[in-house]
C-alpha cells in the first residue's frame, strides 16, 4: 500500500463519520436512547478528527489529542452499554469501570506513556473492555424469553460494529508493536488496514442510526 493509498483512506477514515452524523441530525425526533448516545460519541469523533488532522498537517505532535479522546470514548461507549446491560451489571459496576479506567490512563499517561507517544496500553485495555461488554450483550440477547426483529434493532447494529472493530484493532496493534517495530512500509499497511476497519465502523454506526426501532 503506497504511502499515497494510504492517505486517501486515511483521510475517508476520519471525515466518513459526517454521513452517520447528518443522517442523526435528519432523524433526530426518531431517534432512541442508544441512538442518541452515540450521536454524541460522533460529535466527539467529528471534533478529534478535526483538531488531530489540523495539527499534523501543522506538523504539530497530535497524539496528546487521542490520549484524552481515548478517556472521553471509553466514557461514551460505557454509557450506551450501561443502558443495555441493566439485567446482567449493576449501576455501580459501570462506576467502578469508569473511575478504573480513568485512573489508569492518568497513571499510563504521567509514568509508562507520555502525552507525546502513542497510548497503546490505554487503547489496548479499552478494547478488552469493549469487546467483553459487546459478548455480555449478545449473551443478553440470548436469554431474552421474545422474539426481536434484530435488523431493526439500532444496538444489536452498534455493538455489532464495536465487535468488529475492536477485536480487529487489537489484532492489528499487536501486529504493529510486537513484528513491524523497524518497518515504516509494514506500519502504513497496518495503518491502512485499520482505517479500512475504521470505515467498516462508521458504515455500522450509519446503519445504527439508520434503522428504526419499533416503539415497545
């Protein structure tokens, strides 16, 4: 993948995310809680985009931005599944996951990885966490007694995608850390690939606020 290639769909990568946001300004009386919560988390995308890409083209350091985004996403996704998975985690449970968290990315980002180096520790822990939340609510789904019209499900879309995403994100850093660490060419591949699973992502995120859910 050229180094050209590669900024193309970077570029798609983070400025795709309009479309699922236009789309939740357009329904936005239709839309349900999860809709609306991840209408925020797009709001928050939208902008890190925006600041991230104008300080690299600035050839300013941008990866103090995804340290605090990083923290600010981990809170919005808690917050759709915490919604969701009432019957399987207490509200507690949710707090206890978010003060840990946090605490843990303020220790990463003071003592093991600066604002100025990629926090993968705090990327790789929120995956875990995510794909562990996303299994939980398929599990939910599971042992519900009625049956559910699942493609007009927004959630069922959402944490499809979050599945995706995250277990394909986690595979790809460590592919990146652990075998390409003097590789420049073999990074942009996978820099390339997960902003092509990024696009997967959004196009979930699209669907999510796309279809709609039937009124209980």
């Amino acid at each position: 993948m050229s180094v050209n290639i590669f900024e193309i769909i970077g570029n798609i990568s983070s400025f795709i995310v309009i479309l699922p946001l236009l789309l939740s300004i357009y329904k936005n009386k239709l839309l349900n809680v999860a809709q609306k919560r991840l209408f925020v988390l797009l709001v928050v995308i939208l902008i890190t985009e925006l600041i991230s890409n104008i300080l690299w083209y600035l050839r300013i350091n941008n990866l103090p931005v995804f340290h605090f985004y990083t923290i600010v996403e981990f809170l919005l996704i808690l917050n759709i599944y915490r919604n969701e998975l009432t019957r399987l985690f207490s509200k507690t449970f949710f707090i206890l996951l978010s003060l840990g968290y946090i605490m843990f990315a303020i220790t990463n980002m003071l003592f093991l990885q600066d604002l100025g180096t990629f926090n993968s520790n705090t990327t790789t822990v929120m995956g875990l966490v995510v794909i562990f939340l996303a299994l939980s609510y398929f599990y939910a789904l599971l042992k519900e007694m009625k049956y559910s019209s699942l493609e007009n499900n927004p959630m069922f879309w959402l944490n499809s995608g979050f599945l995706i995403y995250f277990s394909s994100s986690l595979i790809l850093f460590y592919i990146n850390n652990n075998m390409f660490k003097e590789s420049t060419e073999a990074s942009y591949l996978v820099w390339g690939l997960h902003a092509i699973i990024n696009i997967v992502l959004i196009i979930f995120y699209t669907i999510t606020i796309w279809v709609n859910p039937k009124k209980q």
